[in-house]
C-alpha cells in the first residue's frame, strides 16, 4: 500500500469533521510551503553566499564536528 493509499485509507475512517480538520491542515501546510524557485542556467550553488561561508574563518571544521558531537553525547 503505498503512502497516499494509506493516508486516503485512514482518512475514509474518521468521521466528516475530523476529515474537515485534516483539509483545514493540510491547507495550512500547502500555505506554508513555498516552492523553490528552480536555479537559472548556468548557476551552480558555488555562487550562492552560503557557499563557503566559513572558508574565511580560522576553524578546523572537524575538530568544530568533534567538538559539538561531543558536547551531545553528554
């Protein structure tokens, strides 16, 4: 069964108005998504801003890794 055929499965069992509930919400996701734009040719995400936003810094990014795993696993 796939994802849809369950959702759909689910959905038929609760009564009309927690089915009108789940509209109301998936309404409320579909609003909150925004699409992503797709990137114009010739772009690549080397030249987006975020893209080796922390080459200029003075951090060894694995001991920056270690370091904050580390700081989870306590």
């Amino acid at each position: 069964m796939t994802l849809l055929e369950l959702i759909q499965d689910r959905l038929r069992r609760l009564p009309p108005e927690k089915q009108s509930e789940v509209l109301d919400y998936v309404t409320f996701l579909q609003q909150r998504t925004t699409p992503i734009p797709p990137a114009a040719p010739g772009h690549s995400l080397r030249q987006h801003p975020a893209f080796g936003a922390w080459r200029a810094r003075a951090i060894d990014a694995l001991h920056y890794e270690q370091t904050a795993r580390a700081e989870w696993d306590r």
